[in-house]
C-alpha cells in the first residue's frame, strides 16, 4: 500500500518574509547548527541523506558521519580559506541535491548568512548587496555577484567538471577536498541571521517545524516538486528524520521506492 501524507499546512509568514509564532515550541533546537549536531551524532553510521537522480542512474547514501564530514570541509573551506564569518552572506543557486545540503550547512556551521535567491522564505530572503561567497550551478553563474565563486558541476560521484570550470569559478569538489574534516562550529545564536534578509536561526528553525514533517521518520522527497531546502532539508534535520531525495523521479517507481528505502512520501 502506498504511504502518503496529505499536504502540509504552512504556517503563515509575515509582510517582512519572516515566520512568528507566539507559541513556538520551546523544545525546538535554537538553532540549524544545535539541530545539525544532534542529526549528525546521533547513530553516525545511519543514513541521513541519500539521494536519487533516475535520469543518471545515480544513487548516493550519505550517513550522518559521511555528510558531517562534507560539511566541515565547507565551513573550513569558508574560514580557513576564505576568512569568512559571521556576517557575511553565501549566495547559493543550486536545485534540491545532496551536495546542495553540504553546501547549506557548511555555510550555517561557519556563521554565515544565505541568499537563497528567493527559493527560499520568499524574495525577501535575497541579498540587497554583492555576496562574499557563491555556490552555483554551472547554468546559473550570471544570477549572482559575489567576490569568490564555486561552482558546482553536480556530477555522480561528486565528480568535478570534465573540463575545468565555467570561467571566473572555482570548482568546488576540487577545492573543498583538501580541507579538514572536522570543524568546530562558531558561537552562534538563536538570534543570529541564517537567511540574508536578517531570518535568525531561531526563526528558520521554528518555520521548519512548521512544514509538517514528521519527527524521526525517514521521508521521500520528489525534487522534481519540492526544490526548497527549508522543506526538503532544514525540515527533516530538525525533525530528526532522514530524507530520501529524488530527481526525476519515475511515478511508476514511487511506490516500490517507499518500500525499499522504509520512506513515507512528504508531503
């Protein structure tokens, strides 16, 4: 029998782009960072994230420990490399992918703020001004100014780009490997920002709650219908559940996928 969950009611945002809630539940994490660690440590070696692209054939699983150490490569990348912090901004133009979650939460980790390009919260959640750092897909270069640019060639394998980059970009697979793989997060706060119109932590935590995924479940995302990391990603991270991520997902093979990979489709 297919597993389905009905729509999830979104809570309201405000004019300004931001979520509030007078009855935010206080046993939320404070922030993506808290929430990470926990979604991270808790049993490592489980899976946290995998990913499916039918168009290639491509199936990634990635445990907790595996996308930690994702993570920590981009934030030392952004530190260490780059000088980066908090208060600065990290545009990221990327679809629904699983190195579109290391990239996400790299940036969180090193206290950056993110210009989602208004996929996120809405088009308030873009930057007014150039960013200090962008993440793109090679056919998305020209939507951004920043003062360092990777690109991301989103290959199999996490291969880099055949040929080299697109000009004036880095590749970011070549350039993040040779960073460590632990990282310490910065001291940040509820009320530090998380998105580049000033949403904080406690704020982006609290509208994630609100997207209806269910706690500790291991959910199907179709990427192809839900490209907004804030509900395929930051959602289930605070939930402490799993995600199942597809691209170009065969409708035929749905049901036969909820049952192999134990996943309930959300939402």
């Amino acid at each position: 029998m297919l597993t389905t969950r009905p729509n999830a009611q979104f809570a309201p945002i405000t004019p300004d782009g931001h979520y509030r809630d007078p009855d935010m539940d206080s046993d939320l994490p404070p922030t993506v960072v808290a929430a990470l660690a926990a979604w991270t440590s808790t049993d490592a070696t489980r899976p946290r994230l995998t990913y499916y692209d039918d168009g290639t054939g491509e199936r990634t699983e990635l445990s907790g420990a595996t996308l930690a150490n994702w993570i920590a490569k981009t934030a030392n990348l952004l530190v260490d490399g780059l000088g980066l912090g908090t208060g600065d901004v990290a545009a990221v133009r990327l679809p629904a992918h699983w190195q579109t979650g290391a990239v996400l939460l790299g940036c969180w980790s090193a206290g950056l703020s993110v210009d989602l390009g208004g996929t996120g919260t809405g088009p308030a959640s873009v930057a007014t001004e150039p960013a200090a750092v962008a993440f793109v897909a090679a056919d998305r270069l020209r939507e951004v100014a920043a003062d360092e640019t990777f690109a991301l060639a989103l290959a199999p394998l996490a291969a880099p780009f055949r040929s080299g980059p697109p000009p004036g970009a880095l590749d970011y697979v070549v350039e993040v490997r040779s960073h460590g793989d632990h990282f310490a997060p910065s001291r940040i706060g509820p009320h530090t920002a998380a998105l580049a119109d000033g949403m904080t932590h406690a704020e982006l935590v609290a509208l994630a709650a609100s997207r209806g995924v269910p706690s500790r479940a291991r959910v199907l995302v179709n990427a192809d219908v839900l490209s907004d990391p804030i509900s395929w990603l930051v959602a289930p991270l605070v939930m402490d559940s799993s995600v199942v991520l597809c691209r170009g997902l065969d409708p035929a093979r749905l049901e036969a996928r909820l049952a192999s990979e134990r996943a309930i489709a959300y939402p």
